[in-house]
C-alpha cells in the first residue's frame, strides 16, 4: 500500500505538471494557475519546482483568499487545482472560501497532519482521491447538499473512513461505498433520495464484489460514477433510473452475469468501457435521448444481436461495439455522429459487408479490405456523414467526390490519405473533425464550403504543399494546430464570424508572410504563429486588441520583423497592451467595421485575373489593398471586370463591404 500511494503521489504530480495552465503565478506563498482570463479565475496549484527537487511544499495553517490580485487584475478562486496540497506532510489545516467549487484529483493525498476539513457549500466536485491517505482526518464539515460528483477514493485511507461502521455508507445524499466484505448472494436497496453512486462504490477494489447478486437503484439518482459496479461479475440485471443522466467510465465493466440492461429515458452518455464484456446482454433499447456512447463502452459484449442508433447520438467512441461477433442487425439513424475507429468492427454485420466502401444508412461508415492503387471513390448521394477514421490511412486514395448533403466529416477520417491532391468539400458540410486531413501530404488545393462552422484541432496539420486556404465567413471555431507545419501557404484570413484564433493555429507554416484578423476576435491563443518565421505583416481589423496571453511567435526578435497594422485611432491602446505591444513597428489602417455584404446585395464573382458583379450597375465600388489604401474606384459601374492583382481586398459597395482573396 505504501508503494501505491508513492505511485500516486509520483503521477498526480507529473499528470498535473502536464496539463497546468502555462499561466501562473504565486502570490503571498500561494501558487495559482489561471482558468480563464475572461472570467477572470484561477485554481490553487502548487510549485512546479518541486517535480525537480527545488521547490517547496506547503505547511502550516494556510488560508486560501476568495480573489487574488496579479499584474494589475483581480481573479476569482474557484478551484483547488489536481495536486494542489499532494504530499504535503506537514500541513496542518487549510481553510477553503466559499467561491470554490472544484477540488481536484489527489488535491490533499497523503496530507497526513489535517485533522478536519470544512467544505463549503459552494463545492460541486470532489474528485478522485482528493482527500486519499489524509490518516489524521477524523472531521468532515461538509453538508454535500450541492456535491453532485464525488470521486473513488475521495475520503479512502483517513480517519473518518476507519472509524465508519461496515455497510452502506452514504455522505449527504451520495452513496459513497460499500465498507467491508459481503456473503455470498447479496442484494442491496440504495436508499431512496440518493441522488448519485460515488466512483468505485461497489467495485472489486474496495469490496468482494463478485458476491453482489442484484441492487435497486431509486429513482432519484441521476448520475452512476466511475467504476461504481466494476466487477460485479455475478450482478444479474440492472434498472437504470429515468433520472439518471450520466453512467461513468467503466461503471458495469465485466459484469459477466448481467442477462437484463434497462437504461432510462434521461439517459445523455455512457462513459468508456461502462459495460465492456457485459457478454450476457442479449438486448439493449438506447433512449431518445442519448447522445455519447464512449470508447469501447459495450466491447466483447459477445451476445448482443441487434441495435437501434437514435438521431440524437453524436459520437460513438472508439472500439465501441467492438467484438460485438453476434451483433448482425444495426439501424443507424443519426446523420451527424462522430465515430471513433473500429467502432463496429469484429460484429456479424461487419463480417459479412462486401469489401470496399461500407455505409450504414446515411453514414458512411469506412473501408473494408485492401484498397486497389489510384483508387477513385464517389460517395453515394443521400450521404449526411463520413465516420471518423474511415479512410485513415489508406495512401491508395487518389481522389474522393463528395456529394451536396454531407453535412460532417469525422475525426481523422482521410488522415494519411498522401496521394490526395485535391478536394472540394460541399456547401452542404457544417463540421470537420480533428485531424481529418492530417498528413495529406499531396494535398494541394481545398475548396471550403461556404456553411462550414468548425474546424477541428489538427484538421490539415503536415499538408506540406496546401495552398493558401480560403475560410469563409460563417466559419465559428478552427481548432489548435489546424494548419501547423503548412509550409506552402503564404496568406491566411481569419473571417469576420471567428471570435477566437486558437493556438498554434499555423505553426511552421514557415512561407506564411501576410495575416488578417477579423473584427469580431476577441482572443488570439498561445503562439498562434510559433515558428513563422516569414510574416511580414499582420493586418489587424478588431478595434479592441485581442486577449492574447502567452504571446505570439516563438521568438521575440520575430516582433521586430512583423508589422502590425491596426484599425485608425487605435494604436495607442495595441501599445499599451502587454502582448500586441511587443512589436517594434505598429501601423494604422482606415479600415473600420467590415461588414459582409448582405445576401440582397449585387453578386461578386471572383476570377484569377479580377473580379464582377451583377446586378450592380450605376453603384460605386471601391477597391482598397489591406493597409486601406484605395487601388480601383469606380463611380458609375457598368458591368466590366476590375482588373487586380493576387492579393487581398476590401471591396466596398456604398455602405457595404467585403473581404475577398485574390
């Protein structure tokens, strides 16, 4: 047991470490990681030196503040971060403020000089381990009258636990656990008013769970933790309550016995693994409103026969149905699921599909077999979806058509696709996963519909000969990294709908020179053009200087090179800001609110060598370069072509105008 804690101690710290804010700061001995710098909140952490020996832990009495004053902003304590007090052996007691509402995973483990702890009750979640291996805590002062997620282990290894007598044991109205050993053939009735099963409550690790014949959940549960019934290999059915919305990760995991699954109405999602070889289930009926069915949920459950997907699911993770070998009827109704790779895979259905292009209903579910050399495919009309991962991988892909209806491309769905040279994604199509085109290294030219709405992280990451990607506007979030290593683009425009650039949105796009960012960002994220090293110019249009945090490039003489050109009358304000500031050459433009023009409007038609409208004859149309320098203007239109060179333009039309590439 010793050398477990140690375990965790070890990986609460590095799993922390990795995923703390790149934000901190320490404040009267109190180290902070910043949650969000809009909301203004931050989590009590702790010092990151201490994963190299040099830092120090806390002890003594410490008092965490409700606000905390840094740089010139006040923030809000909402949360005591994972690790935050981890082996802090000699502190003595920690008082919460009542703005808290998170305490994380190992947040006190082994901190085993507190004698009692007070939660207020502002706190919603108290994860795993949170409190584990705190020996010397004997007092709760915790209502839990708003604790709606209380994780495995929270309280294990304490002084309260030991001194709990041996059964059911609830805090407020959760049922923590079963405390002791069970006999053979036991069934439980969790008491009524229950509102959530802890993580781990019946699990083989906490009690002998292979002894657990049925239980009775009440129907004011609404939520089944992490690993609550793992184990319970000789547990025979289960009723699920309609209040239940949520069934954690591995929660009925080999279940072996289980013959009867009845989920209730509210269900939402079902964790990963949650009934993996639950191999006795013969039927199971999803309710309406299900949504996410999780990595590998019901894996290897070897007897079940057929299935029903209803329109409101929108994901189905990885492996999920996998090994399902007597699965042979599935009707799948959902037109915009993300489906993560091998999700039907190893079923009586996918056993006896033909090789080649497989579609289940209006998804276009994968490939099966060896793709043939120089293969070209046409995706069947009436398709609304292609799963994640159904061509990933196969460099034999020359070409694809896709047809006017598809509404969503998955995660990683032509990743590797290298013999790709183009694509032209449908009007239609509203979403595309991460990493869907990922290391499409022939990839050259990507038509973008003009109703796309998001992009996800690493869409095009290492299409190392893309060119210069027209996004439109409409288009609400790209994702981190979306274009990294795209070496061959030169200019990018961020649209006017797009409120936050992510980050490292085009790192190592090493030939990008001219950036353009819309008037509606609100954020630009962490070394948005880290390693780009060409920029010349960055064409601001958002009068308020975005927030940007962590900076920008990833060197600071890339400032220097960079000129920012910023909308008129506001270059004092981009100066004075502690990011934008940093760049030694800040230019003012007279471009001010770029508005699309509306639908009514004259029709613009683009060409390689200018551009036309219709229905515009007798207006005034000026062309202006992105400085705000005018290039084209003409009083009295009569129909003819406006010559212009490549580049990008504001074309204004009375009081209307919009942003076009050349």
């Amino acid at each position: 047991m010793k050398n477990l804690r140690k375990l965790l101690v070890v990986t609460a710290l590095l799993l922390c470490h990795a995923t703390t804010n790149a934000q901190s700061f320490n404040v009267d001995g109190i180290f902070y990681n910043i949650t969000s710098e809009s909301e203004a909140t931050v989590d009590v952490g702790y010092d990151l030196n201490i994963l190299f020996g040099t830092g120090q832990r806390y002890s003594g009495d410490i008092v965490i503040p409700s606000t905390v004053t840094y740089d010139g902003i006040t923030y809000t304590v909402t949360g005591i971060g994972g690790a935050a007090f981890n082996a802090c052996t000699d502190l003595t007691s920690v008082t919460i403020p009542n703005t808290v509402t998170t305490i994380g995973s190992t947040a006190f483990l082994n901190a085993t000089k507190i004698t009692s702890i007070t939660i207020p009750e502002s706190v919603t979640t108290i994860s795993e381990n949170a409190f584990n291996g705190c020996t010397a805590l004997s007092t709760i002062n915790c209502s839990f009258a708003n604790v709606t997620y209380l994780g495995n282990g929270a309280f294990d290894y304490t002084e309260w636990y030991k001194g709990q007598p041996d059964g059911l044991l609830y805090m407020g109205s959760i049922l923590y656990r079963y405390k002791g050993q069970l006999e053979k053939d036991t069934t439980f009735v969790i008491a009524e008013g229950t509102t959530s099963i802890s993580g781990g409550a019946f699990s083989k690790t906490n009690t002998n769970s292979e002894y657990i014949l049925g239980v009775t959940i009440p129907e004011s549960v609404t939520a089944i933790g992490d690993n609550a019934f793992k184990d319970c290999s000789n547990l025979e059915s289960i009723v699920i309550p309609d209040a239940v919305t949520t069934i954690g990760n591995y929660a009925f995991q080999y279940c072996f016995s289980m013959e009867e699954l009845t989920l209730g109405a509210g269900l939402k999602s079902i964790g990963k693994y949650a009934f993996q070889e639950c191999s006795s289930v013969e039927d199971i009926v999803f309710p309406d409103g299900l949504e996410s069915i999780g990595d590998g949920a019901f894996k290897q459950c070897s007897s079940l026969g057929e299935l029903t997907i209803g329109a409101g699911v929108k994901s189905i993770g990885k492996q999920a149905f996998y090994e399902c070998y007597c699965l042979e009827y599935i009707t799948m109704l959902s037109n915009d699921v993300a489906m993560g790779d091998e999700a039907f895979h190893n079923t009586a259905w996918y056993d006896c599909q033909p090789a080649g292009v497989l579609y289940m209903n209006e998804l276009l579910y994968g490939y099966k077999g060896t793709m043939p050399a120089n293969e070209q495919i046409s995706v069947k009309e009436g398709t609304k979806a292609i799963a994640g991962y159904a061509f990933d991988g196969f460099t034999n892909l020359k070409s694809i058509t896709l047809p006017e209806g598809l509404e969503n491309i998955g995660i990683y769905a032509f990743r590797g696709c290298k013999e790709m040279k183009n694509i032209t994604l449908p009007e239609s199509l509203e979403h595309i996963g991460k990493n869907a085109f990922q290391n499409c290294t022939a990839l050259e030219n990507v038509a973008i519909g003009k109703n796309i709405k998001s992009i996800g992280d690493y869409v095009f990451s290492g299409c190392s000969v893309l060119n210069n990607p027209s996004l439109p506007e409409g288009l609400e979030s790209i994702g981190n990294y979306a274009f990294k290593d795209c070496k061959n683009i030169t200019s990018i425009v961020f649209p006017e709908s797009l409120t936050a650039i992510s980050a490292y949105v085009v790192q190592g796009c090493t030939k990008l020179k001219d950036v353009t960012i819309g008037s509606k960002t609100k954020s630009v994220g962490d070394l948005a053009f880290y390693n780009c090293t060409a920029i010349t110019g960055i064409y601001m249009l958002c009068e308020t200087p975005p927030t940007a945090t962590s900076g920008l490039h990833s060197s600071s003489s890339h400032y220097s090179i960079s000129t920012l050109y910023v909308p008129k009358g506001t270059i004092d304000a981009y100066k004075a800001h502690p990011i934008w500031g940093k760049f030694t050459k800040i230019e003012e433009h007279e471009l001010t609110a770029i508005n699309d023009i509306e639908a009514e409007s004259p029709a613009i038609e683009i060409a390689a060598d200018g551009i036309q409208f219709t229905n515009a004859q007798g207006a005034t149309i000026t062309v202006y370069d992105i400085t705000g320098l005018p290039v084209e203007n003409v009083a009295n239109y009569d129909g003819e072509k406006i010559a212009l060179d490549k580049g990008i333009y504001i074309v204004r039309i009375g009081n209307k105008a919009m942003k076009i590439r050349m």
